[in-house]
C-alpha cells in the first residue's frame, strides 16, 4: 500500500463521484466501501468511505457532509498520452466550469484546466508523465510565497523524497520574483506539484481535499501526528492541519479493516471508539 493517500470530501455523492471517476481512466476501480449502519450521521446504508484508484493512483471518497466545498487550492494534474485523452477528460471533466481553456500555452502545447460537477479541479497536459495523476498545490493568500518552504518541510518529513525542479518567477512576469511558478516533487515515492500565486483568490487549502497517511504501528502514528501538526492544528479523529492550512488525516492500518469486519457490531463499536478520539490510538480500537 502506498504511504500517502488523497481523500476528497462529499456532500453524500461519494459513492457516485468514485464510480464516475474510475469510468473515465484506465487501471482505475472501486476497491472498499464502508457503510453507514447508524453509527453515523446520515442514512443508514449510505457509503461513509469509498476506497478507489485512478490511473493506479489510491483515492478515498468520504460523505462528510456540507461544511467544505472543493476549491482550485488543491488540484490534480493529470499526464495525458494523446489528444483524444485529453479531449475526452477536458469533455467529461468540464461540466463545473472552465479556469483556463484547452488550447496551447508557452508552456504546454495544449493544456487546460477545469472544474468537474462535483466542484474538484483538473489540470490537464498532454504529455506523459512519471505518474498519471498528481496533487497540485496553490499557495495562495497568506500562504502565498511558501510553496518552497512547504516542500521541503514535508520532505523533511516524509522518506523517499526529493525535488524534481523548481521553476521560479522572474522580473516582470505575473508572479512575485523567486516565489515558484511551478514545483515538482515526490514524497514517499509519489508525486506532487505546487505554486506560489500572488493574484487575489476567494479561496485556501480546506479539508475538502486531505492526505491520509498509512501508519503500521503507533509510533508511526504518533512521530507523523506530531510533525505534520507542527504550527497547525490538531483536530479529531486523527485529523490535523499542518502550518500551511492542508489537512491530513494520520491512519493506522488496521483501522479500514477493523471498519471492514464482517461482524458489525465489532465494526460499530470500531467506529464509535474513533468518534471520541483526536490522535488515533491503535490499543483502544482493538480493544473496542
């Protein structure tokens, strides 16, 4: 299992959002669903999680409600093999709205980025890629100047890291001098990408789009919980928000299999123990 996974948060169309994703890429499917039977908000029967891959890449779909809408603050770029691709993703993808049209760029021979019906952002290239879909980062607002800084905190964090380039503003373009205009980087072997923006956006990193991190053991629960909420916020359910405002959520393992038991009164009781707690503690879920 890779170490990093990406979580997008529904308003209830998980389950719909997942199902649609993986009609659109290859080496994509639905995995895991986890589903309510009352020990959630919600209708019972309602997917809670949805395990999914897009062009191999893990996804978690969670129904948590209204309380965070997608923004352009967290997107996914994705590699394109060949203009039918990207023609067709650009079709499918651009029901939201268009942010930039699919046309060529002076850094991309054709390029565009979009906005779906459930509100995520899409960059798409037509070039291949290392990896099919990558999390691209906008720094903007207060945080805005800090995506190198950024980087490199979590690269201080994660193993298998490192920097693939960094390209930064120069005099007289559109960007403030030395801030990034575009990153690339790998942490525990996956890819990422990140800008700095100075332009004035009605939007910053939200919980709508976090990163789960796969633990095995609660030293690694408790080593990545306190270096991610380093300057941030600790918030439940082993959720935080690191210096920069991104969320993550710090995950043992064994939690999706215990959720997963076929005896549901084991899994309820699972659930309800998770409920009650801020950091996640391995010996009190098995215990429930």
């Amino acid at each position: 299992m890779q170490k990093i996974t990406t979580c997008l948060w529904f308003n209830g169309r998980g389950e719909e959002a997942a199902n649609f994703y993986t009609g659109l890429f290859e080496d994509s499917k639905v995995t895991d669903i986890v589903r309510n039977t009352g020990t959630a908000p919600g209708p019972v029967g309602n997917a809670l999680t949805v395990a999914f891959t897009l062009g191999g890449q893990p996804f978690v779909a969670l129904n948590g409600g209204d309380q965070y809408q997608f923004t352009p603050a967290i997107s996914f770029f994705v590699s394109c093999d060949s203009e039918k691709e990207i023609d067709t993703l650009y079709k499918k993808l651009s029901d939201g709205g268009v942010l930039m049209p699919l046309q060529k760029y002076p850094f991309s021979e054709r390029y565009g980025w979009v906005t779906d019906r459930y509100g995520l952002s899409w960059q798409l290239n037509l070039a291949a890629g290392t990896q099919k879909i990558a999390p691209f980062l906008m720094f903007t607002g207060a945080q805005q100047g800090k995506a190198e800084e950024a980087l490199h905190f979590y690269q201080s964090v994660f193993n298998s890291s490192g920097t693939e380039h960094i390209t930064r503003y120069g005099p007289g373009e559109q960007g403030t001098e030395g801030t990034v205009i575009h990153a690339t980087f790998t942490l525990e072997g996956q890819q990422f990408m990140a800008l700095d923006s100075n332009l004035e956006h009605a939007f910053t990193f939200n919980e709508a789009v976090s990163f789960v991190v796969n633990c095995e053991t609660q030293q690694q629960v408790d080593d990545y919980w306190e270096k991610l909420s380093a300057g941030g916020s600790q918030v439940a359910c082993g959720w935080l928000k690191d210096k920069y405002g991104v969320s993550w959520q710090v995950v043992p393992l064994i939690l999706p299999k215990l959720l997963l038991d076929q005896n549901r009164g084991k899994a309820d009781r699972v659930m309800s123990a998770m409920m009650k707690m801020v950091k996640l503690d391995i010996a009190t879920l098995q215990q429930a």
